[in-house]
C-alpha cells in the first residue's frame, strides 16, 4: 500500500475496485484515476478524494497501471501510454480476451504484465477475480496483484491458457445466474405468487445454496440429493429439467462464451 496504483479508464468496475482498495485502507493519496470524460473524472475525485489524471501523467507516476477500459479500446489506450511506461512498471489488464502478449509487444522490452478477469459482484466485495502471470512478470508482481483485487472479494491463480474458460464461468457466472433468477420468478408467477415474493423466496434460496456450497465443502451432487425425497416434488422438477436438456444446454452455453473470449483476442468485434 506505500506504491501509487493508478486505474486508468474508471468505470464501474474500476470505481468498484477503487472503492474497495480504500476501503481496504489504502490512502487515496496513493490511487489516481482516469477517464474519458472531464465530468466523470471530477465525480470520482469528489466521491473518494484521489486525484484525477490524464492516461501519461499515470504512467509516469504510477507503480502499477490498472487497465479497465473496453478490449476494443486496449490497442488505442496502448499506443498513448507506450511512450510513457517504464520498463519495471506493472500492467494490470482486465479487459476480456485480451492476451499478455498483446501488452508485451506494445511496450517496453521487459514490462510485466498480469492479466486479471474479474466480474460485477466486486460491486458488493464478493468479486472472484482470476489471475495469469505475462513472461516478465514474477510472483512479487502476482502477490501485489492479488492484494489489490482481494480488496474486492477472492483471488484465484490460473495459466492464462486457462484465462477464456475462466471467463466463461466466471467472468460471465454471475449474468447466468440472474438469468435463472429472471425465469424462476416467472415460473412462480405462473404458480400463483406475486413477483415481490416470488423473488424473494428464490434470491433468498441462491444465497443459502451459495453459502452451503461455498461452506460445507460438499459436492453439489450431494447437496442436490439431501433435498431430492423420493416421489417428491424437487425430483420431478428435475426430471424436467434433465427432459429440457437444461445441463447440456448450459455446457454449449459455457462453450459459446470461451469461444467469443478467445475471438476478442484476435480482434474480431
């Protein structure tokens, strides 16, 4: 926490980082930020107290480069910091599809760059944010790395060749899990209840079955089966589910989503 850490392209999974590393304790005198517009970079200065920055002013006086802009806006943001970054500064990338290699290219022989998928639940600290090392970059650099993001929730180290099948599950999760929240609401909607309980009633259950399952240690088959009665009501649910092809459906859906991370890294839009 005694290096300046600047994030650069301050979105709102930027902001959400930022506010997470304060609240961590990091001093706001060591966290600049950037962003596209004028109005935007004053609002993150008068909410948490950093100091608002262009692109090189940060890479000149920052330790650490957080990247958060777009994968499309990677390749521009590049070429104006290029010029500007120091062979021993950290990149951090967090921009979907986007390989070490692209970052090593654009910059100084040498440069360490990690690559970070992270996703929306850092909003509320609950992030998993993955992590792969570049070919310059070593374990300091990933210890500093995991310190910064487990402001926001867990860490997980992976070989980037594991990066797009980490962006799939969990980069993408938590938009699959709304979605099954969206159709059970419908579903109890049909059943007679009113949406305010419908809702309810399932977001309640996904947090206790996420708790068990993050808590007990148990497979989720065997959780599955402790409420799955014999003739009962959950396994003709699934029955249906298994008819509708929802488990297969699923895998192709996962399938889809590493396939369009890895299309991002070739720069197809």
């Amino acid at each position: 926490m005694t290096q300046t850490v600047a994030v650069l392209g301050t979105g709102k999974i930027g902001e959400a980082l930022l506010s997470g590393m304060i609240r961590g304790g990091w001093p706001a005198s060591k966290l600049l930020v950037t962003a596209r517009r004028p109005e935007r970079a004053e609002e993150l200065t008068a909410r948490y107290g950093v100091e608002a920055v262009s692109n090189a002013e940060a890479a000149k006086r920052a330790h650490t480069l957080i990247l958060t802009v777009k994968p499309q806006d990677m390749g521009g943001l590049l070429d104006e910091l290029a010029p500007h970054v120091p062979a021993d500064r950290l990149v951090v990338s967090g921009a979907a599809g986007v390989p070490t290699s692209f970052f090593e290219e654009r910059l100084a022989p040498g440069a360490p760059v990690v690559r970070v998928m992270t996703n929306t639940p850092a909003l509320v600290d609950e992030a998993m944010s993955v992590i792969s090392a570049g070919s310059h970059a070593t374990a300091a650099h990933l210890r500093h790395t995991e310190e910064i993001f487990g402001a926001v929730g867990k860490t997980l180290r992976v070989p980037e060749s594991q990066q797009d099948a980490a962006t799939a599950l969990s980069g993408s999760g938590p938009a699959y899990f709304y979605f099954l929240v969206e159709a059970m609401t419908d579903a109890g909607i049909l059943l007679g209840l009113p949406r305010a309980q419908a809702h309810e009633l399932i977001v309640q259950a996904a947090i206790g079955a996420a708790v068990m399952l993050r808590d007990s240690g148990e497979h989720p088959v065997k959780l599955r089966e402790a409420v799955t009665s014999p003739a009962g009501t959950t396994i003709n649910a699934i029955v249906e589910l298994e008819k509708h092809g929802v488990r297969a459906a699923l895998i192709a859906a996962l399938e889809a989503a590493r396939d369009r991370s890895r299309e991002l890294a070739t720069g197809n839009s």
